[in-house]
C-alpha cells in the first residue's frame, strides 16, 4: 500500500464537546497543559512504521532503532462526501466548488485527487486538517498522495522561499465545514500535518526557519513549538509512533535520509537515530500509523 497507509488506531480521547455556541456543535478540545503528555507508561513498548529506501514495503521498529516484526491491521477511513466543497471553502474562501490540485511537499503535481481521497483526518473522522492556498481559480493542496506525479512546479521550494511554497497555509475544519481554525499564518510553507493519536496535537513540516523543521501545536490552537530547536540541516515527514509517546521524522544528513526520535516531552538528549540503514546508507522516511 505504500505510504497512503491506514492503520487502526485505539483513540484515547474523544474530540466532540458541545460547544458554547449551541447544541451538538463540535469543537476542538486539548489539554489544560502547554505541554504534550504521554499517553501510555514510559515503560510500554512503543513502535515506529516507517518506509524503508528502495522498498516497496512497510516496515516497523522500536524508537531506539530495533526492527519489529509487526503487521499492523490496515483498515480505511470514512469518506468525506462534501470534501471538495468544505476545501473549496476553507482554503479558496468560496461556496463555489473550485477544482483542487494536489501537490507534494517537494512540488510534484500529482493532478486532481480520485474519490477515495482524503486530507489529514482526525482519528474520530470529525475534523480534517489541510495544507493548502489558491492559486487562481484553483486549490493547492499539499499532501503525500499516492499516484503518479507530473513535473514539478517552478515556484516551489521546500527548504527554501518560493512565491508558490511560501502560500501554503495549515487549517483545520470540521468535516461539514462549520468550524475552522486557521493553524498557522506565516511567510513559509507548512504542510504535512499529523495528528496525535488522542487527538489533542498536530505535526506538521515548516520552512519559516529557513530550512524544513519539525513543529508541534495543540489542536485547539497556539502557540507553535519547534521540536529540534532550528536543527541546522532538513528534517522532513514528521510522524506520531503508534502510541503517541515519541515523534519520528527523516533528516536530510549528507544527502541520505535517516529517521530520528524524539520523545513528545522534547527533551534535546533524547534525539535518537535510529537503525535499519539500508545499503545505500538511505533509511526512508516515517508512515502515520493512522490518518
């Protein structure tokens, strides 16, 4: 399935309250704390999925780097009927139904999504998240879709400026569009947004640095933390481990991938690389185990 995978998930907190503004309305809840909590003991074995270079397969290891041999069970998620409406206005301020294009980080032009896809989708299936801007009369989407890309765009950088790139812009939406929260407004690009496992915190990749980063932010809101602390090289596709307990990501070293780990608590010595390099010295990048 490569790196489209849907993988079940046991969601640890539920995202619908009633909100103040009437009856059954849904809205974001997240922790009173600032900070991000475990959501199992420190002690529990956790896992990473993640694609391995030159594979067309999936694999699984623990965050100090020890493969796993673990099929998780893939399952699908819930179609979203008035998708394209809700994007058309979330991201192109309009009740009109606007074509959408869907671009990856690196600017490969996949085309028009097929029926069956999906954004980022909070793990009740209530809430999507979408890197996206308008580009004319169209929608820009940014995402890891599957298919076959067409050329890449000319205004389009993913560590650096770019008149195109430096649009894309993170919102969150309730599926039949009545609430939406604009997660970030800056003069980078942030795109491949992740959510936590309970729901309560969103990953996602951003050159505002000047360079690609990883940042964290509470689903209801501000502010933004920047993971590793503007690291001096690319640290691309940020991933939740199964568990929620560690943050995955692939680092652009020396012109080969490796995946590291951090912990969600942030502490700097807890920066693991992990194991699994492959021959050419490439590890591949880090796969949501659920979208």
């Amino acid at each position: 399935m490569h790196h489209r995978l849907r993988i079940l998930l046991v969601v640890t907190s539920a995202l619908l309250v009633t909100a103040c503004g009437g009856p059954g309305r849904p809205t974001l809840v997240t922790d009173a704390e600032d900070t991000i909590a475990p959501t199992i003991a420190a002690d529990a074995e956790d896992a990473i999925a993640f694609q391995p270079s030159g594979e067309n397969r999936m694999a699984v290891m623990t965050p100090d780097g020890t493969l796993l041999d673990l099929i998780p069970e893939a399952v699908k998620a819930d179609p979203w009927p008035e998708r394209d409406q809700v994007i058309s206005q979330v991201c192109g301020s309009s009740f009109d139904v606007l074509p959408i294009l869907l671009v990856s980080p690196d600017g490969l032009v996949f085309g028009p999504p097929k029926p069956d896809w999906l954004p980022a989708m909070s793990p009740n299936n209530v809430f999507a998240a979408i890197a996206c801007f308008l580009d004319g009369d169209t929608v820009v989407v940014v995402d890891d879709h599957e298919g076959l890309a067409t050329g890449v765009r000319d205004d389009w950088s993913r560590s650096g400026r770019a008149p195109g790139s430096d649009q894309v812009e993170l919102k969150i939406v309730n599926v039949n569009g009545s609430q939406i929260r604009e997660v970030s407004h800056n003069e980078g690009a942030d795109w491949l947004p992740r959510w936590s496992p309970d729901s309560q915190h969103i990953l996602f990749e951003s050159n505002r640095d000047g360079n690609s980063e990883i940042y964290v932010i509470k689903a209801g809101g501000w502010p933004p933390q920047n993971l590793i602390a503007k690291a001096a090289t690319d640290d691309l596709w940020p991933a939740w481990s199964r568990d929620g307990n560690f943050v995955a990501f692939a680092r652009n070293q020396s012109g080969k991938s490796v995946i590291y780990s951090i912990p969600v608590l942030g502490e700097a010595h807890g920066l693991k690389q992990m194991g699994h390099v492959s021959e050419t010295g490439q590890m591949g990048y880090p796969i949501p185990w659920g979208e």
